[in-house]
C-alpha cells in the first residue's frame, strides 16, 4: 500500500447496491425493444442515451471524462503521479437483440461504482485510475466485434474494414458515426493506444456459464479467454416459382445455405472436444416469399475454441464444405469472407495475484476459470496486461431476457474490483 495511504480504509469497503441496481434498471430503459430484454445497438438512440447516461455518471463520480474519434468513453480519476501509466477497466454497454441487462453493463456500472467506493474509504490511487466504456463489443450493427478495443489495440486491418463497412440498412459505419455525434470518425487511427498506455487492465462480468453458481462460488478470476472467429458466407442462385419451377431445374440458395449450417455443427462436432464451439446465427433468405426460390441466402458463423489451432482446422473445413456445396448445388459462392480469426489471449500473472488477494482478503472462495465469452479484454492484452474478474449469473443465462446477476454478486464482484484497482495503483 502506498506511502501515505493507511491499510484501514480498505477494510471496509462499502458498495451502494441499491444505487447500483436503481442505475442497471435506468439503463435498461434505453432498449429499443420491450423489458425484461434489452437491445442497445451502436449509435442508435438509445445507445447515445445510455453513453450520455455514463458520462453522467462518472461526471458525478469526479471523473474527468473524454471520448475519442469511436465514442470509446474514458473516466480518469489522476491519481498522486498523474505521469504514470494509469491502472483501468471497463466494458461496454451496447446489447445485442432481445438480451439481458448485465452482459457488460455490470463492467462499466460495476467499475463506476467501484471508484465510488474507494474515493468513500479515503484511499488515493498512486497511478491514476481509468474507467473505460468500449464502443460495440457486440458485433451487431456491423459485423465486427469489440470495435472499440480492436482500434485502441491498433489492428489496422479492421480499421481498413469498418472504412467500408454498412449495416443491413446500407448506412455506412462512418455516416451512423457522424449521425450520434462522432463527427471526427473517420480519422480512425486517433483512436489507436500505444502499448504502455495501462499498466494494467481489468474488466469484471458476468460469468455467462454456470460454473460459479454451480458450485457456489462468488469470484471468477479469468486466466484466458477462448479464440473466436467470425465468418460471412453468401450463395446465389437462379430462384424462381415455387410452383413452377421443377426440382431438377432448381438451384435453391437456401437449401445450399441450410446444408452449410449442418456442415458447420458436423465440423465442431468432429473436433473431438467439448470446448469446440459453432454457430449459425444469422440465415437472411432473398426475397423471402413462400412461394420464391431463395435466388440469394447469407449466413454469418461465429466459431470459437480455446485451442486456436483447432478452431483454425474448423474454419478451414467450413471454407471447404462452402465450396463443395456450391458445386454439387450449382450455386454460386459469392462471398466467404473471414472477418476476424482471433487467437486467444492469457491474462497477466499480477494481475491474477492481485484479483487473488483481493478476493481472500474479502473472505470471498474465488475459482480461477477461462472465459469462452470473448470480451474487450481479448484486445486489451495487446497493448496492455490484462485480467478479469467474474460473478456468477443465473444458470448461467446470457445473450437472451432471463440473463441475471443477484445484488449479492454484483456487490461481490465490485468489491473485489475496487481493491484490485486500490493494489494495482500502488504497484
Ligand atoms: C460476446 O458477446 C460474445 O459473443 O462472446
Ligand atoms: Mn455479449
Ligand atoms: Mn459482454
Ligand atoms: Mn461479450
């Protein structure tokens, strides 16, 4: 602990739950679609209320608040040495369709509070303390997943890519920028951090697994997070009457598409292990009438694994059943486009050690554990250490209305944040 900090404000660290839950019921109201579910989707309306709710937020918390080209928010609270690499955290508050009020919300209200509560105990960061609220982790509106760490991490490639990226509406990723007020977007590569920004980074959320509840464990201290990979694949065909036309003349694009969602699954399976994972999230058939031929169909697969290799054999093998399908279909395979293979990243031993203690120190079991979530975390190993914290969730629900987190554990989670963020400072 710091010079002139004494232990004993940190032995008692009080955490406003009521406060807290007030603030994740008020964010949930910016949804676009009815309660329990949330939809946050980037740049919509309720998205720019919900970031104007945050900056709020950490305005009232004393945070001096800056946003850059993405609308990636940062609260900084300058500790003692203002000149050192500042300690943060954070997570994001966008939601994808018809889910839950906790996937990230409870990283950024969670990380706000969490200074509330040290600035309550009196304890005085040494290096400054940064709470960060990621543009579009959910890859939703765009495709591409956690936008916002992807810049600050500086991959070029996906700054290349949202250059020429429109949503399902045709709106380019830089006019919905420009339309929630991020007029200097297109200048993408101010976003972009140099490794040594943060002398460490750590995201608390939920577990979105059942393995804490399961075993009654309040803590999760994330040592990895599994590889994702997302994939956009497109068929055309002939389409045509659904009366008229005869079987052996058809060239059916969807049935091309509905046999690659089965080779997908079939691809997984084979891999020969549990933690293989693949998904056929999206299937949009062209024109969409009971009675057409599907003349186009577009699917998007997301495959994760926590062994990059082997969810690497996965996305190969679809690539080639892409292709078979196509030719004994007689479709055309106008798109297979790979838009992120990610490797896997390791969380930061100090980290761990830290979040550790912390959780001892509480008196709260704590179990070291991977996430197969992806998370901003993923990116932030780029450029900075990295470690997360996790609460358990109900059966493990995410991504759909029933997702939910008790005040207990949220309660739990802050605290142990709060002192990892009070021990990271000193260090
Ligand atoms: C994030 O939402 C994920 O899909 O892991
Ligand atoms: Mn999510
Ligand atoms: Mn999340
Ligand atoms: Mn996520």
């Amino acid at each position: 602990i710091h010079e002139h900090v004494s232990p004993d404000p940190l032995s008692s660290l009080s955490v406003d739950t009521q406060g807290l839950q007030k603030q994740f019921d008020e964010l949930a109201s910016f949804s676009d679609s009815p309660a329990p579910s949330v939809t946050r989707i980037l740049y919509s309306e309720n998205d720019v209320l919900g970031r104007r709710y945050i900056k709020n937020l950490m305005s009232l918390s004393g945070l001096s608040v800056r946003e850059d080209a993405i609308g990636n928010i940062f609260g900084r609270w300058n500790g003692d040495e203002p000149e050192l690499a500042a300690v943060s955290t954070g997570s994001h508050t966008d939601a994808i369709p018809y889910s839950g009020k906790y996937d990230g919300v409870l990283g950024v209200l969670g990380a706000i509070e969490a200074i509330n509560v040290l600035k309550r105990s009196g304890f005085k960061p040494k290096r400054p303390l940064e709470v960060i609220m990621f543009t579009s982790e959910e890859p939703t509106r765009f495709g591409i997943s956690c936008l916002g760490s992807r810049l600050m991490a500086g991959i070029k490639e996906h700054a290349e890519l949202l250059k020429n990226t429109v949503d399902n509406q045709n709106i380019s990723f830089f006019d919905a920028a420009k339309a929630a007020g991020y007029s200097n977007v297109e200048n993408l590569s101010s976003a972009f951090l140099n490794k040594g920004s943060y002398s460490a980074f750590v995201e608390l959320h939920i577990e979105q697994g059942p393995i804490l509840e399961e075993e009654a464990i309040p803590i999760g201290v994330v040592t990895a997070i599994a590889a994702p990979a997302s994939i956009k694949v497109d068929f055309e065909g002939n389409g045509g009457h659904a009366g008229a036309a005869l079987m052996p003349t058809r060239n059916d694009a969807g049935l091309a598409a509905a046999e690659l969602a089965l080779a997908v699954e079939k691809h997984v399976l084979d891999s020969g292990s549990i933690d293989t994972v693949g998904t056929v999230g999206i299937l949009d058939l062209h024109p969409g009438a009971i009675n057409s031929i599907p003349s186009k169909s577009h699917l998007e697969i997301d495959t994760r694994d926590i062994d990059e290799k082997r969810r690497n054999t996965v996305v190969e093998k679809i690539h080639q059943s892409a292709l078979s399908i196509s030719n004994k279909r007689r479709v055309m395979l106008s798109q297979f486009k790979i838009i992120n293979q990610d490797p896997p990243a390791s969380s930061e031993e100090f980290i761990i050690k830290a979040a550790e203690s912390s959780a001892r120190e509480l008196n709260l079991p704590y179990k070291k554990m991977i996430s197969r979530a992806y998370h901003d975390s993923l990116f932030m190993a780029r450029i900075s250490p990295m470690a997360m914290i996790f609460v358990p969730c109900y059966k493990g629900y995410s991504h759909k209305p029933e997702e939910y987190a008790s005040p207990e554990a949220i309660t739990d989670g802050v605290k142990v944040l709060a002192l990892t963020l009070a021990k990271l400072s000193t260090q």
